[in-house]
C-alpha cells in the first residue's frame, strides 16, 4: 500500500513576497487585510501591528512580513521587528540589505533587491532584550523601486538565481549547468534542437560566482540563456 503524501499548506519560496508579480489572490487577500486593520480603527491610527500565532509553521513570519510591505505600498511607514527571541526567522531570511560581494548576499538579496531599494539602518544587539537571545537584529528600510518590469523572463531569472546560489563557492561555469541541462531536456521534449553553449560558457562572467553578480548582471545573464533557445 502506498504512502499518501501531503501537501502541506502555505506560500511557496516563490510567492513569499508582496509584489506585483505575486499572485493576484495573494496581492488581494493581504491589501484587504490592511484595509480591514485600517478601518477596524476609525478615527484613530494604529502604530502598532502584532502577528503571533499558538504553534510554529503558521505563517507569522510571511503575515508580517507581506502585511509590512502592503502597508509600505500606500505611503506607510513601516519598521518590522521581530519578537521570537529563541527562533528569529525575519532576522535570518532578510539578509536583503547586503551587497553582491559580501557572503550574506544569496537568493533573497536579489530577488527583493530587483523590486525594492533596501537600506540597511542600525544593529539592535543581544543585550536590549530579555532574556538575550544569541543573535543580533537589524532595522532595514525597503522602499518600493520604480521596477515593473525586470526585462527578462521572470520565472527564468528566479530558477537562475536559485540553481546558481545552490553551490554558491562554485563558479557560474559549473552551478549553472544543472539548470542548462533541465532547459535542454525540456527543449528536446518538445522537438527542438538542444544548442550548444560552449561560446556561452567562455563568456569571463563564468569565472564568477554568483554572489559577485548584482541584480542588474543576474537580469542579462537571464536574457543571454534565454537567447540561447530562441536560434
């Protein structure tokens, strides 16, 4: 008898941000959300938004978060705190306000840094809280760019990122390669002929990895794969 397998609920990576390219139930359900929280209020305004939940894994992290920038998106302004002193995870996953270069910089960084101009404020240390926890937080400012388009295949651009940063000491020439490889099987299913990327590949952006790309360098190299399927 086989095992049945559950799906378990909730956003996938790839729709945990608010942005315009996010589903548009997504988009709706977190705007009415902020209506609501704005008119439960009436002559009033909130300063301050609690999201708490009884159990781990019911969404705190992605409520605050897309709520924050939905509240941002109409001119708000916006500081996001994170209050779990034992499993920071705000903390953890925005690591967006770092550069290319530096070895906080992966997937995150530049997924939000294409829709959104991050400034990275102050340092909140361990001993303002108690008890302390064992990291220290961060206050970020994250105002919406003028971006709504990135001028590439957009759901090519995130499987690039992701593919690249999965082995991220590598460089582009090898940890882009399984990504190559899933695009030709595709290719071939559909009965095209699969190209030939060795002059692709002798491009020097190869000799990089991918946490020395910015955003603007992950947008071309998506348009340059892209190009390599359409002779």
């Amino acid at each position: 008898m086989k095992k049945k397998t559950v799906k378990k609920a909730g956003l996938s990576r790839d729709h945990f941000l608010l942005t315009e390219k996010a589903p548009f139930v997504m988009q709706e359900a977190y705007k009415s959300l902020r209506t609501n929280i704005m008119l439960s209020l009436p002559g009033t305004e909130c300063k301050c938004i609690g999201v708490t939940s009884p159990t781990p894994g019911d969404g705190k992290t992605t409520t605050a978060t897309n709520l924050a920038i939905a509240l941002s998106q109409i001119d708000k302004r916006v500081l996001l705190i994170d209050s779990d002193m034992r499993l920071p995870a705000v903390a953890a996953g925005f690591r967006i306000a770092a550069a290319p270069g530096n070895k906080s910089y992966g997937i995150l960084s530049v997924l939000i840094q294409a829709w959104y101009s991050v400034e990275y404020l102050f340092t909140v240390h361990e001993h303002v809280f108690n008890p302390p926890p064992k990291v220290k937080s961060a206050v970020i400012r994250m105002t919406r760019n003028s971006t709504t388009s990135l001028g590439c295949d957009e759901q090519l651009f995130k499987r690039l990122v992701k593919t690249t940063f999965n082995q991220r000491r590598k460089t582009l020439r090898n940890n882009i390669r399984p990504l190559l490889g899933e695009l030709d099987t595709q290719c071939a299913k559909e009965g095209f002929p699969i190209p030939d990327h060795s002059t692709l590949l002798q491009d020097p952006i190869f000799n990089q990895r991918p946490e020395q790309l910015s955003v603007q360098q992950f947008i071309a190299l998506t348009n340059r794969v892209s190009d390599e399927y359409k002779r």
